[in-house]
C-alpha cells in the first residue's frame, strides 16, 4: 500500500510516497514545486490570488500522487500557514476544491517530527539538527526524545530577509546586522554554547540549497554518498557569499528559487556552527515529512487524510477525465507523426523524459483550474485494519552510503 506526505511550506510544495513492504516502509518518490506563498499576502492574510495558486499547486501535486498509485495521502501545514490570520479560510478553500483536508502541525511537533525522521544520527558523537524555514528555525538537541526539548524560533528566513536586506541580496553591512539580530535571539532563547554538540545534521529544502552552492564553491563531493560541509571551506564560502564577485550567479546556477534567503540562511548557518562548535557537519535528505508519515502510521500522531480507494469522480471531472484518456489516445505513440528536424528534440517514442513523473504535472499545472476537483473520504485516524500495520521504518533505517561510527 502507497502514503503519501504533501508539505506546504513558506517556499514550496512538497512530496513525499512511501510503500509499505512487510515490516518496513519504503520512501519511493520525492518531488518539489516551488511557490512562495508569502509573495501573496494582504497584510497578515493569504490574498485570493495565493488561495488560488495553492489550490493550483496542490491539484498538480493530486493528480502525481494519483499517478503514483498512491492510496492515502496527508496535507500537513507547517510555519507556512501558522503566521496567516485567515488559516481556517485557507484551510476550507482547499478542502473544498481538492477533496484534501489540511493537519496543522505547531512548531514543536514540526521540530519533533525532524528528530523522528532522523534518529538514526543519534549516534554520532553530540548531535543536534538545524531545520531552517521561511518563518521558523527549528532545533532539536538529538540525545532528548521529547517535544518539550524541541527548540522552536518564531522567525525564519524571510523574516531576516524582509527585516533587513533592501535589494536582492544583502550588503555587508546588512549581513552584520543579521549576524547581529540572530546572535540575540539564540541568546535569548538560551541555546547552548561551545562544546554542547560536535555534530550538526542539517535538514530542509534551504538547506539543501545551501549545499548545493557551497559544494559548487568549494568543489566539494558527497563522501559514501553523504553529503559533508567542512567548517573552514564554509566560513570562506560565506564570506564570497556576503561580498565575493558573481556571487548571483553562483546561486543561479545552483538554486535559484533560494535567491533571496541563500544568503541569510548561509549566515545562520556559519553563527550556529561556531556557537556550538561542532566538528562534523552533514546535510541530511530527511525531514518533516519522513517524521511525520512514520508518526501517523505508528499511531502516535493522529491526521486526516485523503483516500483514493474511496473518491468518487463528479461527472464534470469524469467528463474531463473522459477527454483526457481520447486525447490520449488519439496521441498514442504509434500514430505520433515523424519529429520535425527544426525546433525542440521530440520526446521518446514511448514518452519517457529525464523525469518521468513531471511531464503531466507540469501540464496540469498551465491550466487554469476552474472546476472543482474529486473530493475524497477523509477520516481522524487509518481504518483500524491499518492501523495494524507496522509503523514506519524508512527513518531508522541507515542512509546509503553512510556507516555509523566506531
């Protein structure tokens, strides 16, 4: 049986399929959509328009999971929508246009479900995890286990980077101003200091992002397949990051949609590390998602969910669906016409891409959605024959490449 996680973040969609085999739970697909949804506020409000490209998004994202053969899939919310005021308006616009019910996740069950997906890394030497977001930054000591112990900050990238930056990136001395702001913060919420943790495992999306850029900076490789940050090479990085030439181009090339918050969250992330004074840094591919789908499954975190097996289509959507299957047909490879010499390189023949789940989202998504899609049976909680099923192993299980230390 296919789940499915879809996450609505400050800075895009994304999802995650798992399919349980046995006793474990396997993470087979993962996707992202970019979409800013803080670009679509009126004042302390989600405006019309960002309802709208949410359900857009979020129809795109249905329509891979039914792809997917997934079976049942959770919306959950984090720090995305906590800061908007019309949350429960949001919350009905969606259900009401795509059959999805939304779980509000607080910030410390987010930064719970962080140290779920990765308690595999409770085993290196001092550990804590660094999930930074567009309106929070969670940190969770990995020697504790419970929510209390979870560290959650009310601000988050955007947040540094409307407060202080007025062009696309910061100048330098906006970038000690942010140094500044957050070195408070830290010390008002009383984190600990040099020599608590050796070992900084860093999750999220941004995260990844800075990654990607700092590896392309510094010419670094994953080592056994994990990816490792040096301290030394970062704190030069940063440095090229806040004053270095084509320092644009070096996250347009690798990150784009992280152009406004790569350098905040660079900064951040160089202050956490000489707080803690940590000698090991790795930039984990596991987060809320992971942590969440494993705690709905064992039953220790109740969710609504969306349930393929039990949606039934209206006849509009049948009518369309209808449409698409002849138009499909019409268009089967065998009656496909030769590919023009001139233009674009036609498709495979058997309609394959690099990425072959996108192409039919990536259709979806150019129209304009004016009907309102299925609408799913939701429930509190899996039908009690499920609920039996073995809980998530997905998070326990060791990374590729990655050996545990002596």
């Amino acid at each position: 049986m296919k789940y499915a996680v879809i996450d609505i973040s400050s800075s895009g969609l994304s999802l995650i399929a798992a399919e349980t085999f046995a006793k474990n739970t396997e993470i087979v697909f993962k996707d992202r959509m970019s979409l800013s949804l803080l670009h679509y506020m009126d004042g302390k409000k989600l405006a019309p328009r960002g309802i709208e490209k949410l359900i857009d998004a979020l129809v795109v994202t249905k329509d891979a999971c039914a792809e997917l053969g997934v079976s049942v899939v959770y919306v959950i919310s984090t720090a995305a929508l906590r800061a908007i005021e019309n949350f429960d308006e949001v919350s009905a616009a969606v259900t009401e246009k795509t059959g999805f019910p939304v779980n509000f996740i607080d910030g410390p069950t987010e930064a719970y479900c962080d140290l779920v997906a990765n308690e595999y890394y409770a085993s290196y030497e001092r550990p804590v995890l660094i999930d930074m977001g567009g309106k929070s930054i969670e940190i969770c000591d990995l020697s504790k286990s419970g929510k209390e112990d979870m560290i959650c900050l009310d601000f988050g990238l955007y947040d540094l980077y409307r407060k202080f930056v007025k062009d696309i990136q910061p100048s330098e001395d906006e970038a000690k101003d942010i140094k500044k702001y957050v070195k408070a913060q830290f010390d008002k919420r009383d984190l600990p200091g040099e020599d608590t943790f050796a070992t900084a495992v860093v999750v999220g999306a941004t995260a990844q992002a800075v990654y990607e850029i700092y590896a392309d900076y510094a010419d670094a490789r994953e080592e056994d397949g994990v990816k490792i940050i040096r301290y030394k090479k970062f704190k030069k990085f940063v440095k090229h990051l806040i004053g270095g030439e084509n320092r644009s181009g070096l996250i347009m090339d690798n990150a784009p949609e992280k152009l406004h918050v790569a350098v905040p969250a660079a900064i951040v992330l160089k202050t956490l590390f000489k707080r803690f004074g940590v000698s090991r840094i790795v930039v984990s591919d596991r987060g809320v998602k992971e942590g969440y789908l494993r705690l709905v499954l064992s039953g220790e975190e109740q969710g609504v969910f969306y349930d393929y097996r039990t949606a039934q289509e209206t006849p509009a959507a049948a009518a369309k669906s209808g449409k698409r299957k002849k138009k499909a047909a019409e268009t089967s490879p065998e009656q496909k016409p030769e590919p023009k010499k001139r233009g674009r390189p036609a498709k495979k023949p058997d309609g394959t891409t690099e990425n072959a789940a996108r192409p039919a989202n990536k259709q979806a998504a150019e129209k304009k959605i004016k009907k309102t899609s299925p609408k799913g049976k939701t429930a509190a909680a899996l039908p009690a024959e499920e609920q039996a099923e073995p809980a998530v192993r997905a998070a326990q299980s060791q990374p590729a490449g990655e050996s545990k230390p002596e």
